[in-house]
C-alpha cells in the first residue's frame, strides 16, 4: 500500500504545473546601489537608452532635458559616465535630432549612434562627440502632417471638436500601410552592425522593416513588412548580430525573434516562454497579461535586446511584462531568468534598453522607475561599489 502511495505522489509530482523559477535557472545577480552620480541639476527621464564602450564608459539616452509644451515636447539627452559611474558630459546638446530617445549604441570604434524616435532621425557621434554621419529627416518646423501628426490621429481630434469627420476603419499610422522609402524612417528603434561594418537598423513602430548601409553609410537595402509570417514584423524594436554575421531582430509584436542573413534571407526564429509567478511582485503600470501570447505586453515579449561580446556570445533579452530578464542562447534555448517587476533594486518597470559588456555584469534601463540599474554576477556586486 505504501509502494502504491509513494506511486500515486510521484504521478502527481509530475503532472503538477512548474514554475518559472523551477522550469529556468534563477540567474545569480544582485543590483549594485547607486552605480551612477550625476550633477544636481541633471535628472534622469524614462530610459530610452544604454551603452558602453571600450573604456567601459556608460553612455545613457534618457528623456530628459525636457523642453516645450507638457505634451508632445522634446524628450532626449544623451549623458556619459566614467567608468566608476562618474558623470562626465552631455552630448549633442541641441542638437536638430534629439527629440525623443530611443537607443544608444557604441561601435567597434567608440563612436557613439543614436536612434530617435520623435525625429525619425539615426546619427553617428565620433568618440568626441560631434556628429559624423546623419539618417533620416526630421519633419519642417512648418509642416503638420508629419509624425506624430498622422491623418488618423487628426481625423479623431476633429471629430472631437465637432466636425463632420468620416473616420475609417482600422484608424492607425500603419493604415494603409505605409510606402518604404529608402534613406527615410518611421519611428525607428535600434542599430546594429555586422563584421564588414554594414549597418542595420530597424525601422520600427510604422515602417515594420529592417534597413541597411554599407560601411560609407551607404543605403543598400531593406526588407520586410507588417505581419506575422517569416520575415515580415510588427513592432520591431530591437536589433543585434552575431559573430556569424547572423541578424537578430526583437519582433516585439509577435513576441519573438527572427534571424536573417545579412542580405535578409529568413533563417529561423524562436519565442522565450517562461511560465509567470503572479505572487512576486507587483507591476509599475499597466495591467497583468500573464498568459499572453501575443503583443508587446506579453510576457516574454522583446522589448530590449543584447549580445554579448566575443566569440561565443548569448543574448539578454527584457519585455516590458512582467518586467523579466532572460540570457537566452543563439539557438533560442532560455539559459536564465531573472527579475520581477516592481519599484526596488532587482525589480523592474518596463525593460527598455540592456548593455552586456559580459554575462557578469549588465546594465538594464527602465522606462517606468527612470533610472539605469547595473547587475552584477553575486559577489562582484560590494567590491565594485567599495572602489567608488
């Protein structure tokens, strides 16, 4: 009877449902207090941004330096920092492309990329920060119907006012989809490059696309489309390649990521599922979707996107819910779990940008806490705050 018993519990055991924390390995980070200091009268906004170079100097797109009206303002300024955390400068102030930060890079040569949102604007900063090479064209100050002005958002506010508006169906900056330009972007997200020193971009929240220049800035081609097909996008918003010259796109929408040859070829993708414990934590905004499987707020879903450097690199991947950090490898097999969302040091609000100078040490920044957080292997954590 016993035998049976001990029978009947393994059964049960097994059929029981498993936890993120047991299906994928807890990853052994700590945040370290305090890694950055900055002027008085410098504050961080929402993290579009985080990078660092060879001299281990972190480069932060935040939105801040507001600027105009409270809505619709100029939201971007691009901080550095020594590599104790020391704050050093600001670059590009007033500069034409800063309106709303998105993501920072750093090249093999230190120079310095930013990819802006608001100005659908990508410009590279030399390691001395002044602008080198400028893509894409920010909308005339004279101009209205430019982004974020789409014809589908002015339908809606005149018919608020009481026009006679005739609103059409599906209402959005990507109906009727939009006409691919080369040389031209439609809120762009992120930039990365191959061994050859092409440059891919992805283009973004209304192009749906990839684009790619040569390495005298060149624009060679693009490829995709909204949807949910191989090869085609929706939303995306992170892009990073490997040794092979393999290119990873965070297809944020779709909640996964794909992987093209460098001439945009499709060669396969994969989706990071991790079971959500709805006891650890609560989120900073918005609404739970614990078993989502599809759109941006879904759990697993890319919203920043990092490879590591080296011959044998893994990705670090942050969705915005539950607000997680997974270390995945090429391959697309979790390797690690970590984070819940919530206000503290080793929680999150909305994983936007991630820098993995090595799988010991990551800086991650958030969009809802306003701040950049830097994660150590455990152990590593003290001594590197000691030497502040």
């Amino acid at each position: 009877m016993r035998r049976l018993f001990a029978v009947f519990a393994l059964l049960a055991l097994a059929m029981s449902p498993v936890s993120a924390q047991q299906a994928v390995p807890e990853l052994p980070f700590e945040s370290v207090p305090n890694p950055l200091t900055m002027p008085n009268d410098i504050h961080f906004g929402e993290i579009g941004g985080v990078a660092m170079n060879s001299k281990k100097h972190i480069f932060v797109f935040s939105r801040g330096n507001l600027t105009g009206p409270a809505y619709m303002n100029q939201a971007a300024q691009l901080l550095e920092f020594d590599a104790t955390g020391k704050y050093l400068r600001e670059i590009g102030k007033n500069n034409f492309a800063m309106s709303y930060a998105h993501a920072v890079r750093i090249d093999k040569q230190d120079n310095i990329w930013i990819v802006d949102k608001g100005s659908n604007m990508i410009v590279k900063f030399n390691p001395q920060g002044r602008v080198e090479w400028v893509f894409g064209r920010k909308g005339e100050s004279s101009h209205l119907d430019v982004p974020p002005d789409f014809a589908s958002q002015i339908g809606v506010l005149l018919k608020r006012a009481g026009l006679p508006v005739e609103i059409p169906a599906n209402n959005n900056p990507r109906n009727p989809v939009p006409v691919h330009r080369d040389n031209s972007f439609n809120q762009p997200t992120d930039v990365a490059w191959d061994s050859k020193g092409n440059s891919y971009f992805s283009d973004g929240y209304v192009n749906s696309r990839v684009a790619k220049v040569n390495a005298r800035g060149e624009w060679i081609a693009s490829w995709g489309s909204l949807g949910k097909g191989p090869g085609e996008f929706d939303t995306p918003h992170g892009i990073a390649v490997s040794p092979a010259d393999e290119i990873y796109v965070a297809d944020r929408g779709n909640r996964r990521i794909q992987v093209f040859t460098p001439e945009g070829k499709y060669i396969r993708e994969f989706v990071i599922d991790v079971p959500v414990d709805t006891s650890r934590g609560k989120i900073t905004y918005g609404a739970e979707a614990p078993n989502a499987k599809t759109g941006s707020q879904a759990p697993g879903a890319p919203d920043a996107l990092c490879m590591t450097p080296g011959p044998n690199p893994v990705l670090f991947v942050g969705d915005l819910y539950p607000s997680r950090i997974y270390k995945v490898s090429l391959e697309g097999k979790v390797l690690g779990v970590f984070g819940q969302p919530g206000r503290n040091l080793g929680e999150f609000g909305w994983i936007h940008a991630i820098a993995c100078p090595s799988e010991d040490e990551i800086w991650v920044g958030e969009l809802i806490n306003w701040r950049v957080q830097k994660l150590v292997t455990k152990g590593k954590g003290r001594a590197t705050a000691a030497r502040k």
